[in-house]
C-alpha cells in the first residue's frame, strides 16, 4: 500500500507539429530555408566584423538583419528588445501564422491563446551584443551609461517573456539552456508539456545571435573553428568528411507550434508530423570532447525510441547533429552504430550544418524544421561539402542531391558542450494510430 492514491491518472495526449518559424542565414521563413537546404545553398560567408590580424576564422552564417521583417513589435518595443529576442518573437509569430493560430494580417490571435505557453532555449542570449557594450559603457561614464532597459533585455528568459506577452500566452514557461543540444531539448520539453496535459499548445525552439565578435573568438582561443577556409566559405563546413577541420559559427532562431491532436483536430489545422519520443542523457565525461566510444549520445537516442514506444528498426531517417569536427562527427557516428546494428550502415543521414553553419542553440531546432519538411514531403536535403568518406564513419551520408525517400520516422540528434545530448523522434501523422 503506498502512502497515496492518484486519483486521477495523468492523461498522455497525442502532440503534432502544426506550425513552424525560422529565421537563419538562408532566409526569413521556414519555407525559404527549406528551399535553399534543398537547393544546396549556403548560408556562410565573410563576416564584416571578424579581422583576419586578430582572428584566424573570418567566416559566420550571419542572419541578414535587413531582411528580418519585424512584423510584431511596435518601434519602442523593438528598440529596447534584444537581437536574439527579436528573431524569437519573429520566428514564433510566423510559426502562430503557419499554425493558423493568428492573423496573417492584423497579426492578433484568432482563438484564445492564454492556456498556450513556451519552452524557448538559448545559449548566449544578449549577454554578448548588451552586456558587453553595457561593460565598456559603464567603465567610461559610470551607472549614467548604462542603459535602463539592460536587466530586461539581456537575460535568457526574456526571448520567452517576449513570446508569450506578445501572444497572450498565460500557460507554461521555461527557458532553458543545453549548450547545442539546446534547440532540440526546448522541443522535447514543450512536447512533455502537451502530451502531460498541462497545455493545448505550446511553442518549442530556441533563439541565438552569434555576430558579437565575442562570440566567435571564444571558441577561436578554443581551436574549435574551421581556419583553411576563410577564402572559401560555403566549403569551410564538411560534417562526416574526412577533411572537417572544424565548424563555423551560424545563428537565428526557428520555432514550432506543438498541439494536442485533438485539439488541432477540432480546429481543423493542418498536421505536419507527430512527436512520438524525447530522450536527454549526459556524457559526465569532459565539459568539450565527447564519449569517443558514442555510449553518451546512444543514451539519449535509446530514451528516445523506448519513449516513443518503437523499435530502432522504424527509424527510417537521421538529421544528425554532425557540426563538422573531428571527434564530434565520428562518436556520432559510433553511436548510431551501437543503437542500429548492422542497419546503421544504410540508413540516411543528413546533417544541415554544412549549409547553415553550427547555430549553437538554435541548431537543433532549425535543424528539426527540416527532419519535419523530410517527413511532410518525403525527400532529404544533402550534406554540404561531403565529397571524402571517412573510413570511420561507416554511414549513408546523403550529399550532392536532395533524396527523395519513403520516411515514416525520424531521428533528430542534438549534442553540446558539457555532454549534453538531445533526440526526438519524429514521425508521419497517421490518425489511425493508437492514442
């Protein structure tokens, strides 16, 4: 006999995908991005801030600022919002738009959205573009130069403030940050949150910006950069080849609208793809390298395929992690290994970085928006700059080519500095399944 009694069993409800956002250096909308991934373009280039005499990497995929449209702040909000709040905010309300949650006009919601809420992740948030000009600021004119506005723009959780005031959205809130497997593990919490019932619906993704030249030179005193390719950037980023030398840095920010199927349902929305499992784990290994032996991130992958309640054998499709490093590409690879046997060999894999750059938290949720266009239109976009397989990475990388492909399921992998490892498992919406 326990010391309790649940009288009410906690529901677990259904949760699709039914609206999605992005802003990154291919463009200002989910659906450009997934036409540019599919065309094979790049979205890295020269940054005009990174000076080749004090920095050995001089290349970023940089979001156009000129073209982000600003659609849902008024102009004093938008001046005292920081930059990785803004491409949020915009991201999210295209996503409400995609969701049919709010007008694509007037841009006010057309149903109810107070019981809706957020999961939003970020790494760096606005510490580098406000708080260190606030620094240099203050050493020069003291507390008269710093801005009033600095404690409500630079911190983490105010890109999911951001959301859901701006949407009404009352329902749950959670910042939270994972290093790069940030934009992955937002979208597995905002699905917990779902399918617990706490929510009808909830926003899941992640923010970053990366133009700060802090940015940059952090991981450049790291040797975590790619530097032969400055001359040459869209080829500067090669996931899974034998030459990867490193990655590049990228940003924005991508967000999708998770629902209770039946809620959509009743509704009428248009269904892009189910969540079907989340899975995190830890390396508890070393705060930079990986597992070697790819046990950390088969943690996670193995949580997630056990909580959607499928075996590794419907996995028909991987979006990996893959930002082009050497030890990062290859204990991937291992771990893919250890979860499918001797089908890890042949099944597809795409990873989105060599044309998008590593996004640090928001990677794994633009990266997400892809593995669900994979799913909705059955065709997977190429590898950037996969020309020279590594004989230890033993995987059918797709490269040169979107591949058309029958997919019912998808694998999403995000891992991160301090072990981190995220995986959701994706799949097609089928209204037949079991609830």
């Amino acid at each position: 006999m326990t010391a309790f009694e649940r009288k009410t069993p906690r529901p677990q409800r259904r949760v699709v995908i039914t609206g999605m956002g992005a802003i990154s250096s291919l463009g200002a909308s989910a659906n450009e991005l997934w036409q540019r991934l599919l065309a094979g373009e790049s979205g890295i280039r020269a940054a005009d801030n990174l000076d080749p005499a004090i920095i050995n990497c001089t290349i970023r995929g940089d979001v156009d600022d000129e073209a982000v449209p600003n659609r849902f702040l008024d102009p004093k909000t938008l001046r005292n919002t920081s930059r990785f709040s803004r491409l949020g905010i915009e991201a999210a309300g295209e996503a409400l738009i995609d969701a049919g949650l709010i007008d694509c006009c007037t841009y006010e919601p057309k149903t109810p959205l107070e019981a809706a809420g957020a999961v939003i992740g970020t790494c760096g948030a606005g510490v580098h573009d406000d708080f260190l000009d606030a620094w240099e600021s203050y050493k020069g004119r003291g507390v008269r130069g710093v801005p009033i506005h600095l404690h409500v723009s630079f911190p983490h959780n105010l890109a999911g403030y951001g959301i859901q005031s701006r949407f009404g959205m009352g329902g749950p809130s959670l910042t939270l940050t994972t290093a790069c497997a940030t934009g992955a593990q937002a979208i597995g919490e905002a699905f917990e949150e779902v399918r617990d019932g706490n929510a009808p619906i909830m926003i899941g993704g992640a923010t970053e910006s990366t133009h700060h030249p802090m940015y940059a030179a952090g991981f450049a005193v790291m040797r975590a950069l790619v530097t032969d390719s400055n001359d040459h950037p869209a080829a500067a980023s090669r996931p899974f080849d034998a030459s990867r030398a490193g990655f590049v840095l990228g940003e924005g920010a991508a967000m999708l609208v998770l629902e209770d199927l039946e809620h959509a349902l009743e509704r009428g929305a248009r269904i892009y793809a189910e969540v079907l499992g989340f899975g995190t784990s830890n390396d508890a290994y070393h705060p930079i390298a990986p597992l070697p032996d790819g046990t950390g991130g088969a943690r996670a992958m193995r949580a997630a395929i056990a909580d959607a309640g499928i075996a590794p054998a419907a996995v028909d499709h991987i979006n990996a992690h893959a930002a082009s490093t050497p030890a990062g590409d290859q204990a991937e690879s291992a771990a893919i290994h250890l979860i499918y046997g001797d089908r890890a060999s042949s099944i597809p894999v795409t990873s989105m970085k060599g044309a998008l750059g590593h996004c640090m938290g928001a990677s794994g949720a633009l990266e997400t928006i892809a593995a669900v266009r994979s799913l909705s239109d059955q065709v997977i976009p190429p590898t950037l700059n996969y020309e020279t397989p590594d004989p230890a990475i033993d995987l059918d990388v797709v490269h040169g080519a979107p591949r058309p492909a029958a997919i019912d399921v998808v694998a999403k992998h995000a891992f991160g500095l301090g072990g981190q490892n995220a995986c959701l498992i994706l799949a097609r919406f089928d209204p037949e399944a079991d609830s």
